[in-house]
C-alpha cells in the first residue's frame, strides 16, 4: 500500500510517499515560497534529488505538480495507487484525542480552530481541499500535533488564570509536537517489548518539547497555550514571568505583537548569544570560548534540566529518558551537559556509547538508575501509519 504524509505551512509542502510494506520512502520533497515570487520545489527518491524553480501561485498548485511528477518519474503508473492521505495539523482544540478521517465536519472543526494556530490551521484546511480537488475519492486523515497530549488532567492543563478565560476563550494547555512524542513513545515499546514504561521524552529540534509519558499516554508536557512556553528554544524564549511584556513594550514604544515577535523569533539561542540560533553553532561558540554562547548553552541545559526534574517528580518511577529531533539526536554534548546535571538522582551516561549522532542507541551507562536512550523520531511515518490504520478499519 502507498500513504502520502503532509506536512502544509502557509508558504510551504512537506511531502513524503511511503511504501506500507517496508515503510520506504519511495519520493519525499518540499514545495518552498508558494505564493511568493521565487517558488521553488524539491524532489527525492532513490540517489536522485531534482530542484525546479517555478511559479507555484497556490497549495492546489503544488499539488497538481506534485500529482504530474509522480507519473512522470515513475514512482506510481496511475495516482489510484496512492491509497490514503495523511495530514499533519497543528491544532486540534480540546475536540481531537486522536487522528481521524477527515470529513467535512473535520475540515470545519479545522477552520474553527484557525484562532489557536492562525498561521498553520488554515494552510491545512486549504491543503486538504487542494488534495480533494485532484483526488476526490482517497481517503484523507487527520492526524493532530495536540492529540497525544489530551490525556492530560485537567489539574495540569489549567493555567490559574480566571476560570472564565478557560470557559470563554479555550486558555489551556494544549503542548504540541505531539505526533513526534508519541513515535518515541511506540518505538521504546516495540523496543524494550514493554507496554508499562515511564518515558521523560525531549523532543529537542529548533522547537523543542519535553513530555511525561505514563504507560504510553501523555501525563504533561512543556508546551503550553502556544508553543511559545517550557523549554528555552532556538529563537523562543520558553517559560517567561508575562509582566516583563508590557515593561518592554512601553520602554520601547512596541505593539504586543511587535513583542511576541521578539519572543518568539529573537530569543532562544539567538537572543542570548547574538549570534545564531542553531545548535551547532552555539556548539562551535563554546568550544572558541565565545561567553554568550557558553551562557546561552549553559541556559539551554538549565531549562531541560528543569522539566526533567520535574516530570522525575511526577512519574514516581522514571524507565527511560528519550533524546530526539536535531539538537537529542545530533548533539554529543548537549546530551551529556544535561545528563551530568543528573548525576544526584543516579543518572549516569556511557561517554563512548553516547557517541553517536541519529541513530537508536541506548546511551547511559550499565549502573545508571534510568535508561537514556536517543531515538530519531519520524512524523511523517507516523502520520502515514495513522492513515493506513484509520483506512484499514
Ligand atoms: P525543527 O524540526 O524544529 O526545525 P530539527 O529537529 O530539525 O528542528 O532540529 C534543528 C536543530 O538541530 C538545530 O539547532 C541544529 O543545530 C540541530 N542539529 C542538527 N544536526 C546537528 C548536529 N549534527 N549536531 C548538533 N546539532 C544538530
């Protein structure tokens, strides 16, 4: 069976074609600057990578082109091949707890929720109808960045903020990156064949999320409201005191959007270092000796540390803590700075089979009180696996 996983921003589409069977991607690519002067797009399968500059005006436009290059290269002889559709969105609200077939209502509840992700819900919606215009009777699923996190109780998805901001305007706690979690989470299982596990999972990539995870469901996790709060981030501050706002805004004369903008894409990494706000070059920054970098990568760690601590609390009994995405798969020493801060609970690392970048590993050493592992998540064969499941039943 063939499932088409995507990934649809504002400007953007993320595709990947899977082979079911051997969960192979048979072509994957992206679709960049739709809508904007310079569109471009990228194609890979087998050793081939194609770029082609063109003018993609609209998503339907992407994906007529995508729908043509599928032919042309030979990846499927006719687009019934493709036997399902899988979507990544953003929010699902308080409605999702799961993935589900996208009908109309589902598309509606989408649009709706277009308040709590104003830049993604709706490029989903328009996605959605772009694939339903070019392939009318292929199932489509929905599969929902906040879903895994619905198992949340409501004594720690609440802020103690007036119960009518709750009861009016949705304000909870809603996390994201969810989908990613919860591949760690099935893979641990399938893994260490064990169903009961207690995960401390950080999902640490230029956005980054750490989730408790009891038996397999979601106990709490670092992302709030907006994805904006919990750990400090490439280029978002994470948790901050809200009062420092309007301080900033009136000593610099901002609009509250001027500075969430600050917040969210001049703070992190970036903000403290000055310099940049990918990991490697905080890496290279500390090892020159850099002092804001040193600074930024010391508060990094303080941050994780911080959630790990208290999701060790919460859990009672902690099996593994996971490392993934860019900075917990790729990162030797951000891996190691944060587990050394671990020593007092037992918590020890194998310096040589931390070693190693991108690949499942155990990585704690043989006394250690808990398990460290790194495990490369994969979104998008996650999203492909909830369609083909969805579609089979
Ligand atoms: P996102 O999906 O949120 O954009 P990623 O999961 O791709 O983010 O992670 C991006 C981060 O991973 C960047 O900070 C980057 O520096 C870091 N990263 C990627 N490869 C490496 C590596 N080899 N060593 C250290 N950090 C890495």
């Amino acid at each position: 069976m063939k499932i088409m996983s995507i990934n649809a921003g504002s400007s953007s589409l993320k595709f990947s074609l899977f082979n079911m069977d051997n969960n192979k991607v048979l072509l994957s690519g992206l679709f960049e600057r739709i809508g904007i002067e310079g569109s471009c797009y990228t194609l890979k399968y087998d050793e081939y990578k194609i770029k082609q500059e063109e003018d993609i005006k609209s998503h339907s436009d992407a994906v007529k082109i995508l729908m043509d290059k599928l032919i042309e290269l030979g990846i499927v002889n006719n687009l019934e091949e493709i036997d399902g559709i899988g979507h990544r969105i953003v929010h699902g609200g308080a409605i999702y707890k799961e993935s589900v077939v996208v009908t109309d209502k589902v598309l509606d509840d989408i649009i709706a929720l277009s308040d709590l992700a104003p830049l993604h819900n709706p490029a989903h919606a328009m996605c959605i109808k772009a694939f339903k215009e070019v392939l009318p009777n292929t199932p489509m699923v929905a599969v929902f960045d906040t879903a895994f996190h619905q198992t949340i109780e409501k004594d720690r998805y609440l802020y103690a903020v007036p119960y009518s901001w709750y009861e009016d305007y949705q304000v909870r706690k809603y996390g994201a990156h969810g989908t990613s979690h919860r591949y760690v989470s099935l893979k641990l299982k399938e893994e260490l064949k064990r169903d009961d596990l207690n995960i401390i999972c950080c999902h640490l990539g230029n956005g980054g999320s750490i989730t408790a995870i009891k038996n397999g469901k979601c106990i709490d996790t670092s992302m709030g409201f907006t994805p904006h709060a919990g750990i400090m981030m490439g280029t978002r501050s994470g948790d901050i005191d809200v009062s420092m706002v309007p301080y900033v805004m009136e000593k610099e004369g901002k609009s509250a959007g001027e500075i969430m903008n600050d917040l969210n894409k001049k703070s992190g990494f970036l903000g403290v270092s000055g310099l940049s706000s990918d990991s490697r070059d905080i890496e290279d920054g500390v090892k020159e000796g850099n002092e804001r970098c040193i600074l930024a990568q010391k508060m990094y760690v303080n941050s994780v540390v911080k959630y790990i601590a208290q999701y060790y609390v919460l859990l009672g009994k902690v099996d593994v803590i996971a490392f993934t995405a860019g900075i917990g798969e790729n990162s030797i020493s951000t891996r190691s700075d944060i587990i050394e801060k671990l020593t007092c609970l037992g918590i020890e690392l194998d310096a040589e089979a931390n070693n190693t970048r991108g690949k499942f590993a155990k990585i704690s050493a043989k006394n250690s009180s808990v398990d460290v592992y790194v495990v490369p998540t994969n979104e998008e064969l996650m999203i492909a696996q909830d369609t083909l499941n969805l579609i089979n039943r």
